[in-house]
C-alpha cells in the first residue's frame, strides 16, 4: 500500500520557541500550516527560560504578554559580586537590569521553557493547529525546476514523515508536498544537516553547568539576577517563577573532561557536584542541598551561525538550527522567536499573492547579521563572565569596573530594543530627517497617546497587533481648517485607483492591507476627530492625539519626542513585525509608492 500523500502550504518542523512562534504567527492569520515533533511530549521543566524585554513586546503584539507576565518572575535588579580583600566574596554594586532607556517593559521575565511554550500551545489550540508528534522527518527534495520554483500555486518540497508512534508499517509513512518549509528543530537540526547548510565558528573552552532548584541559602540577592566572580570561579544566579532559582555555574575541565578522550562527559558531574562547586564560589555565604533538583545539566559555551538561512527561498532554518551561543547574556530563547517572527509575516504576504518572494530574501539579510552581531557580542560577554577576577593576587583580572561597563554598553542590545535592520527593500532610509527620534529600521518606540474620541490613553504599540498588515502612521499635525484642506486632498490622492491605497490592496480592500492611524497634534478641550478625512479614520478609535490624558500624567510630548514638525504631514510605515520600515512626507507619496512596490505586488 503507497503511503499517504498530502499536500500543505507551510510544515514547520521542532517544537520549541522558534518553531512554535512560527506556527501561531501562520496559524493566527489563516495560513495552512502543520507543525512536527519528534518528542513524545512537551518541555515540563528546565532548558531556555529568560524573556527581554524586546520579545515582551513581541509577544503583546499577539496577545500573549498578559499570561506571560503573570506567570513568570520579573527581573529588575542585578547585583554584582567580587573578591574581598580576604578573598571572600562581597557585593560591589546593584543597577538595573535593563538598561534600554526606551524598554516599554524595564524588566526580563524567568519562566520555564515547558510554560512559555504552553502559553503558544494554547493559542495555537484556539486557532485550530495543534502539534503533531511523535513524528521526524526522514528525506526532504526541493525541487529544481525554475517553474515550480516560482510559481504559487506549485508544492515544490516533498518531505518524507515517519509516524513514531504508528501501529503498523502502513502507517508509519507520510509523504508530504509543501509550499515552505521551516526547520527550527534545534541545535543539531536534521533540516541543517540535509540541506547540507555548514555551521561556521567556533567552539569555546568555557564549560558551565546549570542547575535548577528552590535554594537554602543566606545570600542576600538570591531573588535579584546576580554575578558573582570570585577567585573560586563564576556563577550567574537567575531567578525564577515561584521560590525557583537557576544557577549557571563555571566548571573547570578536570570537573567534567574524560581525561581518556578529551571530551565532556556528563557522567562525571551530577547536580550534588554542581552545588559542591557552587559552594566554594558563594563562600562566605551558604548554599545548602535543596529539597529537590528540578533541572540541571552541563555545556561547553558554542559561537556558531549558519552559513545560510534558506535554500532556494522555501526551506528556511531558524533558531537554534542557524546559531548558538552563551545562555547566560539571555539572548537564545528570544534571538530564536524573534527569526520566526520576522520570517512568519513574510510567508503569509507571498503566500497570498501580496508581496514578491524576493521579499523572502529580507529574513537572512536581517536575521544572519543580527546573529553575527550576537555572536561578536557573546564573545566578549562570555570571556569577561568566565575570566578570572581581578583580586589583590590577580592584578591582571577582569574588574568589576570592565564587567560593569560591557553590561550597561550592551544593554540595548540585551534587551533587544535596540535591534537595527539595514537598508533593504523593506527599510528605505531616505527621509529619516523629517523624524529623527524614530530610527528606520528599528521597532517602533513606545508612546502613550490619548483617542481623540474619547481621550483614553492608549500605548500605540497595542495598536499595532502582529496581523500581516502595514500600519501608517499619519502625524497630521494642528487641525486648522488649512490643515484640513490639505489632508482632504491627500485623501484625494491616495483614493486614486492607480494610487498605491488601491494599487497594492487585494480587491481593493485597504484594511486588509494598511492599518490606518491618524496623530494629531493640540489639546483635547478643542480637538475634533471628525475633522480627519474618512480614509485616515477607518474607525473612531483610529485617530490620536499628542496630548496628556485627563490626569496630566500620560502621554504627550510625542511630536518633540519623535522630532517630527507639526507644520508637515509625515507618514510612518511600521512594518507587520512592529519595525520602521520607512518615513516619507506627505509630498513624497512618489517615494512611498516605491518602497511598497519594491516588495509588493499590483492587485489589478
């Protein structure tokens, strides 16, 4: 009997983050999409568990913060230790953990990766996609001719499936023809291996082990993030959900090296030989054996980024699959979800006809040089956490002035919101002067306005939900009546059938594809939102004014903040992830018609 044969726009294969971020970003705007797993079940407890504060506002633009935020730990203070002049360990300094000055969320959240997963599984589960497991892919094809390639409505992946858990020889064979395939099935990804993408880099000689726990212990910072360099080694204390903590814990080559091969081996370390080793790096503080070890396990630090993204624009890796790094600077779980966000809102334009597959380009160009820009990041991070201190007989050491420095410089970068994506198709930077303080590029920055309708106070960055749509930005300015006039003849122009409103929206339809929000500036005793032409107010809640609300405590301030004049009509493109994608002002619609034509494909 020929096994089964089915045919499928987008198979994601893995599970974890980046592929679960995948599959709810498709399945949450209609997109015929299956997601695999090789595992019999879920994560339960241990691997990835810090969120930035960058992919907190990723996860808003879903849906998913609220959970997220009352479920997990919330990190705001970091504590740094040091060698004493005895040698003993003693608090050199708190600061923030945060450090990005325009973190809408100045904090990290710690949660289990088993329960940051579950919060997906379940919006997934509302959206009618559920994971499919035990089940590991065992031959992938693409094909190589140029039609198939290009065309839509063509299946050019053929994936073999084997059904681990089938009940006969029949059924364990799926064959699968798919639009697009994405493999986010980890660090050692089969899709990686096959496709024959290389991983260049390096690996380290930091050894760590983890370990996840509810401490007995008298030292005071157990419940802040903490670093502790002592001349017994390093320890990165992570706290957690609940009373859990985690414990990254320096080890030394003749704690866990098979002096026979050279090689790690587990077997020689065990979580009571953790805490042994964490023991002399907390003294004089005590760290006593725990009712229960929830998680441990040990690595060599790794600095890795795929040679390749994708193949052909229709197999993509994401991930783990295309970099790894350092755990300890908080980056993988969160660099993983953030491919995955990038790549999903592209899929589902080219999928749909919208936008050319050229544009599918745009996710390696961004994501590899992010990935490098981490790796270049972690190298140094990692060296000043695993080096020796500076101590009385070490003056050669890392200081606690350096490892300061290198936390707070980097802490954009940490967070995520300072993530910066060059020029491309999709990040046109020629009218960056007409808003300064919003940099093309970059996601859009929090902002508090109030709706002119009924001046409650709304972050825009809620109004930006991760929906494949563009949403426009119109900064109108005052609503004098020469304003007005102006902007009746804007909204003219741009209801032209061969203006861009028309020309790139599927059946004319503008919501479906450009989100409008009008901003205007004055104050709310006199403001008239009626006054904005009908085409930039779909909805009464779509205008806003740049004004405090009824308080005098939030918003305003948003034009001088944004370094946009109120005597121009500017137009801010946010791109589907929540990035600048381009700035133009209102006499420029030449220009903004080509940046969208660069991607996006006519509807007529």
């Amino acid at each position: 009997m020929a096994p089964l044969e089915c045919y499928l726009d987008v198979l994601v294969i893995g599970a974890g983050p980046a592929g679960l971020m995948c599959a709810n970003a498709l399945t949450m705007v209609g997109v015929n999409v299956r997601i695999i797993d090789q595992r019999p079940v879920k994560v339960s407890a241990g691997q990835a568990d810090g969120i930035q504060p960058r992919t907190i506002e990723v996860l808003q633009s879903y849906g998913l913060a609220e959970r997220l935020i009352r479920e997990g730990n919330q990190m705001h203070m970091c504590a740094f230790y040091n060698p004493g002049r005895n040698g003993e360990i003693e608090r050199t300094a708190r600061a923030p953990d945060v450090t990005a000055p325009t973190a809408r969320f100045p904090f990290e959240i710690t949660l289990h990766q088993g329960a940051i997963e579950a919060i997906f599984l379940d919006s997934m589960t509302l959206h009618g996609t559920n994971v499919e497991r035990p089940i590991t892919p065992s031959a992938i094809e693409i094909s190589d001719n140029v039609d198939d390639l290009s065309s839509l409505s063509s299946y050019p992946v053929k994936v073999t499936l084997e059904h681990l858990d089938a009940e006969d020889e029949q059924s364990r064979t799926e064959i699968l023809h798919t639009k697009f395939v994405v493999g986010a099935d980890g660090a050692h990804s089969w899709v990686r291996k096959a496709l024959g993408i290389s991983m260049d880099g390096e690996q380290t000689d930091y050894i760590w082990g983890v370990v996840d726990m509810i401490p007995d212990t008298n030292f005071p910072d157990i419940r802040n993030r903490t670093a502790i360099h002592s001349t017994n080694g390093s320890c990165m204390i992570i706290p957690r959900e609940g009373d859990t903590v985690r414990l990254y814990i320096q080890l030394s080559d003749t704690d866990v090296v098979d002096p026979a091969s050279g090689r790690v081996d587990k077997s020689r370390m065990s979580p009571e030989k953790l805490l042994e080793v964490a023991r002399r790096t907390f003294y004089p503080f005590e760290l006593r054996n725990p009712q229960e070890i929830e998680w441990w396990t040990i690595y060599i630090i790794g600095q890795r980024v795929a040679s390749s993204y994708s193949v052909k624009e229709r197999v993509f890796i994401a991930g783990d699959a295309c970099h790894t790094h350092s755990p300890k600077a908080g980056q993988g779980m969160n660099a993983s979800m953030n491919d995955t966000h990038n790549l999903a809102w592209k899929i589902a334009h080219v999928l749909r006809g919208w936008a050319s597959p050229s544009l599918l380009k745009t996710y390696e160009l961004e994501r590899r040089k992010y990935a490098q820009d981490l790796i270049n990041f972690d190298k140094e991070f990692s060296t000043l956490f695993s080096g020796k201190p500076r101590s009385a007989e070490n003056q050669d050491g890392i200081s606690h002035e350096q490892f300061l420095t290198a936390f707070q410089t980097f802490g954009g970068f940490t967070s995520g919101v300072g993530v910066h994506y060059s020029s491309s198709a999709i990040v046109e930077v020629r009218h960056q002067r007409y808003a300064r303080g919003l940099i093309i590029g970059q996601r859009m920055l929090p902002q508090i306005f109030i709706r002119a309708a009924d001046m409650r106070p709304v972050e825009i960055q809620d109004m930006l939900p991760a929906d494949t749509r563009f949403k426009l930005l119109l900064f109108v300015g005052h609503l004098t009546e020469t304003r007005i006039s102006q902007l009746n003849l804007l909204a003219k122009d741009l209801s032209k059938p061969t203006a861009l409103f028309q020309k790139y929206s599927p059946h004319g339809n503008i919501p479906s594809l450009f989100d409008i929000v009008a901003v205007t500036a004055g104050k709310k005793d006199d403001i008239n939102y009626l006054n904005v032409p009908a085409l930039f107010r779909p909805h009464w809640s779509k205008v806003l004014l740049d004004d405090t609300d009824v308080t005098g405590t939030k918003g305003g301030n948003a034009y001088d903040r944004f370094g946009i004049d109120t005597k121009d009509v500017i137009i801010v493109v946010i791109r589907p992830d929540g990035y600048v994608g381009t700035i133009a002002p209102s006499t420029a619609l030449e220009d903004l018609d080509e940046y969208f034509g660069s991607f996006l494909l006519p509807q007529f």
